[in-house]
C-alpha cells in the first residue's frame, strides 16, 4: 500500500515504510508482517494517511509550534489526554521534527524504531471505556479490603475455626455447608475486628515502617468508608453464624469482635498485658467453630484452644523482639520494650512452649485423637521448645527468627496431625457402650453359676460383686497403666 501526497510526501509501506516530511525522513526498521500487525500506532498512520490526502488540509500546521493536544487528537484519533506523551514541540523553527516515541540519529537526519528502546505506552488508555474504569476501580478497591481485613490473618483464624468445626462434628460425616457458612462467618468477623483494629491504630500505623503503607496511613481509603466497610461485614459474619450454624457461635464471633476491637486494641497502648488479652482472641476460633458444628461446649472442645493460647505467647515474643524499633516508635507497650536484654522475653516464649508439651496426650486421654497423635505433638512440641531455648540462651535476632518461622510451621502442622488421627464421636461411644454392656453381664453370668447345684461355695458369695479389671482401667486416670489385681478372701 502506497500513498503520495503531494509536497510532503507519506511513503507507507509493510517491509520498509518512510515518512517524508519536513525535508526530514522518519525511517521505520523492517518487521514481519505478524509483528507490524501488533503495532499499536497502525490506526493513527492510517487516520494520517486519510487527513493529509484531502486538499482543504493545511500542510503546515505539523510545522506549528502552537500545535495543540486537541489538534493532535483530531489527527491521529486519540484522547487530547494521551496525546501529550506523544508529541513535544519542537526546539526550534528549522527542525520542524514530531516526536512519537522514535529514537533520534542526528548523524544522518533519521528516526527509526529500535528493538533495543522504551516500549511504546499502552494505547488501551485512548480506548478506555465505563467497563474499564470500573474494572479499575474495582482492582484499587478490592485491593485496599483485602489489606483492611488483613486477609493472611484472617484466612488463619478460618483455618482453625474450620479445623474446630470438623473436631466437634460427630461421627465421621462432616456437614459441609455447615462448614462452609461457618468459615464464610468466621471470615467476616475477623475481616470487621481487622478493619477497626487499623481505624484506631491510624496515626500509629503511620510511624511504623511495617505498616505505614496500609489503605489509612497512606490515604487510599478514608475513616468513614473504612468504618462502614468493617461495620458491614461485621454485622453480616454474625448474622451468618446465627441464621447458618446457631446462637452459640454467633456470640462467640460478636464477643471476640469487640475482645479485639474494643479491648486488645486499646490495651496496646497501656500496659504489655495485651499479649495475653490477644492470645485469648486468637483462641476463640477453634472454639467458634466446634460450638457451630455440636451446639455445645465441652471439655474435649478445650484442646484446639489451649493450644492456640499457649502458641500465640512465643510467637508474638518472638515477633516483638524483631520489630522493637517499630513497634516504639508506633507508642506500643510490648512486654519486649520493657525488656532490655531480652532474657525475661525469652524465658516466657520457653515457658509458653513447654505447656504445649501435654496437649498431645490429654488429646489422648479424652478422645479427641489417637495414641499416634500424641507421640506426633510431642515430638513436635519438643521441637520447637529446642529452639526457644536456644533463644533463652543466645539472644540474637537469628536466633528469634527462627523460633518465629517454626512457630509459624508448628500450627498447620499441629492441626493437620490432630484431624489426621482424629477420633469421631460414634466411635468413641461405641466403645463406651461396649465396655457398659460387659460390666452388666458380667455379674448375671456369675449370677447363673451360682444356682447351679452342688455349687454351694459359689452360692455364698452371691451377694458380692466383682469389679471388672477392664471397667476399671476405663476409670483410671492413666489407662497405659496395667489393671491391678484383686486379692481373694
């Protein structure tokens, strides 16, 4: 395709295209025909071609140094608002050149494209539409909610609110739309007790280098929208769990929303005690989540909790010995700023850890998981006490890394062990029921040799009743011990 117009002269061509103008050419490098066709100035040459080949055009007001974006605009068909990454006037009167991302070569007067330049700005600006924008309003938005609710966080709240849910199911069928509701619950309770945490926290978030780039301190989103989200979400989360699992659940999400918002919060500015008011938050969950699934609350529902508790100690002591700069400069009272040489924080992330060593066999003992879980959660439990100790010990910022990131493997890790050997209800009451039914037939057995005749020995002890050895160690504190034995009269 070729198009000579008149003094000016416009050569385009696929292999070698020249644009004669000015006295001055404008040389593009050779292209194949499927990468020509990607280029994305092709609709501008051919709008070029069209105007410059009427008669009525003024040749001369390329030349112009009063050419403006709106004649630009009608040109090459694009927004008056992109036009001005294209084109600059010229430096003076004789150069008469139109800059349109082409590299210079003063040598011998030629523009050409290189491989090797800038990559031409997206045209799709100039082609923006309604959709578009709101596509990006979308992404900025969803982006600033998803920083809000701290997603990460909240997503380990569900975790263990799931990881509950499935404990206190009974029998080994789970109900999953149940689970589904309470891990939808779950997620917008802590996504509102997130939000309003940052709300609070602005003007601290601000003078720390961790989070001064979150949607407040950096102005992205306003107070007022920030509120009404969390305000939202919160008051949806709490219905969910009301209408969707029960009113247990409900109000557990509703109490540790203000636990956290409207207490832990505050309490980060007065006293370093809010590491325990927090690790009471983070225990909730689990217990949420076996409260929605069996409509109650027991003493084998405890484990997950206590867990969560006692990890939550070293893993925020550890947390805040690594961020002591930031976290005074914010004006929070951690128990780590308090602590100049580290030993006290250190000696209660040790204790923390050592609590979690009886978990694995009260899970045992109560029959919430099997033995393998219990030997599983010690050795893991261990594991990580080697590494606070080893903290207590040596306190460096290696060293409380370290417990940091195990501490960060040891609760997925924990919780997959404790659903793995899971033991469901219906087992757990069928082996109740058994060991009942032999403990009442066994004294109608011995009842039935007593009138036997000629058995006159077993006839007077009719009156006295065996203890079963198995009825007993059922009853013992520790069943691995072995069942005593009954000394005969």
């Amino acid at each position: 395709m070729t198009c000579r117009l008149g003094k000016n002269e416009l050569f385009f061509g696929i292999c070698s295209p020249i644009c004669c103008y000015g006295g001055k050419q404008l040389v593009f490098q050779k292209r194949k025909k499927s990468q020509f066709q990607r280029f994305p100035s092709a609709e501008m040459w051919r709008n070029t071609c069209k105007l410059l080949s009427n008669p009525n055009y003024n040749h001369n007001l390329l030349k112009s140094s009063s050419y403006s974006a709106s004649n630009f605009n009608v040109v090459f068909g694009w927004a008056p608002s992109q036009a001005t990454h294209y084109y600059s006037s010229p430096s003076s009167a004789t150069s008469g050149s139109l800059e349109l991302g082409i590299s210079s070569h003063k040598s011998d007067g030629v523009r050409s494209f290189s491989s090797s330049s800038a990559a031409v700005p997206a045209v799709v600006d100039h082609l923006s539409s309604p959709l578009t924008s709101a596509l990006q309003l979308g992404r900025h938005y969803s982006r600033c909610y998803w920083e809000l609710s701290k997603a990460r966080l909240s997503m380990l709240v569900v975790a263990t609110s799931g990881t509950g849910y499935v404990l206190g199911s009974a029998g080994s069928a789970v109900d999953l739309a149940g689970l589904c509701w309470t891990c939808a619950g779950t997620m917008m309770v802590a996504s509102s007790a997130n939000s309003l945490n940052q709300v609070f926290e602005k003007n601290n978030d601000a003078k720390m280098k961790r989070t001064r780039l979150r949607p407040l301190p950096s102005r992205r989103l306003t107070i007022p929208h920030a509120l009404t989200w969390a305000s939202s979400v919160g008051v949806a989360g709490t219905a969910i769990l009301a209408c969707k699992a029960n009113m247990l659940a409900a109000g557990l999400g509703a109490s540790n929303l203000i636990l956290y918002a409207f207490v832990y919060t505050p309490l980060k500015q007065i006293h370093p005690v809010n590491t325990w008011v927090g690790a009471v938050v983070g225990a909730i969950p689990p217990l949420l989540g076996w409260a929605a699934a069996s409509g109650e609350i027991t003493l084998n529902s405890m484990i997950l909790p206590a867990a969560l508790y006692f990890w939550q100690i070293p893993h925020f002591m550890a947390l805040a010995y690594l961020c002591r700069s930031d976290y005074a400069a914010g004006g929070f009272k951690m128990f780590s700023l308090a602590d100049a040489s580290g030993r006290r924080t250190a000696a209660v992330a040790l204790r923390n850890c050592l609590y979690l060593v009886p978990l694995g066999f009260l899970a045992y003992d109560w029959g919430v998981a099997s033995g393998w879980f219990c030997l599983e959660s010690s050795l893991l439990t261990l594991a990580i006490s080697a590494l606070a100790f080893s903290f207590y010990l040596n306190r460096t910022t290696q060293n409380a890394r370290r417990m940091f990131h195990a501490s960060l493997l040891y609760l997925p890790v924990f919780m997959s062990g404790l659903l793995f050997h899971r033991v469901p209800d219906n087992q757990q009451s069928l082996s109740e029921d058994s060991l009942d039914r032999i403990t009442e037939l066994e004294p109608i057995a011995q009842g039935s040799e007593n009138f036997k005749p000629g058995n006159q020995e077993t006839r007077s002890t009719t009156g006295k009743q065996a203890r079963s050895p198995a009825s007993y160690a059922s009853a013992a504190p520790f069943p691995f011990l072995p069942a005593p034995s009954y000394a005969t009269s």
